[in-house]
C-alpha cells in the first residue's frame, strides 16, 4: 500500500492508503475529496485538478501536452499544477501530497 496525503482547501488533511495501479483521483474520490472527475480519467476536462508539494512535483512523471492543455482550463492553477486522473500511483509516490485548490467546484452533490 501506498500512502498519499490529500489536504482540503480548508486545511483539513485526509492520509489516505492507496493500491498501487489506481490513478490518484480514484484515491481522492474513495477517500470522499472533493476532486469531479467529470470525465472520468479520460482527460477531457479539469476537474480533478489538484497542486502536487513542491517536494514531489520533480519526482513525478512529467505532464503531456495534452494534461497542460486542460490545465489551461482548470481553477487555481499553480506552478506545480496536475491532473490526478493522470498521476498513477506507484510505489515511487509514497508519502506524496496534494492540496486540493480553494476554487475547486464539486458539482456532483456530494
């Protein structure tokens, strides 16, 4: 198991354990964040737009073109932006934590 830590824009912190070979927005999803997903991982819109510590940024994979397109797109970007439809995890990102930006919109009621 992987650990990730997820931080609300309230600062409230969710430590969450993770299987490797899930994405880290069905993580944030199972662990009740506020990440849509719209699209369901088929990066077609922003909505599970999160801001990776500055600590990790460099230890991920890069993002495609495609993923800084729909960054474009997203609220709240920073410099070290991502999609987590698109950060899969592994072993490598145990320990990782992501902050949930304050203009995130969660439109799915829940």
């Amino acid at each position: 198991m992987v650990t990730v830590t997820f931080i609300n824009a309230d600062g409230a912190t969710a430590q969450c354990e993770a299987e490797e070979g899930t994405s880290l927005l069905e993580v944030g999803q199972a662990a009740g964040m506020p990440l849509e997903g719209t699209c369901e991982g088929q990066m077609a819109c922003s909505t599970c737009h999160v801001i990776v510590a500055k600590d990790w940024f460099h230890r991920l994979p890069e993002a495609s073109e495609e993923e800084e397109d729909m960054l474009d797109l997203a609220f709240g970007v920073e410099r070290t932006s991502r999609l987590s439809c698109q950060i899969d995890v592994t072993s490598d990102i145990d320990g990782l934590s992501v902050r949930i930006p304050s203009e995130s919109r969660d439109m799915s009621g829940s």
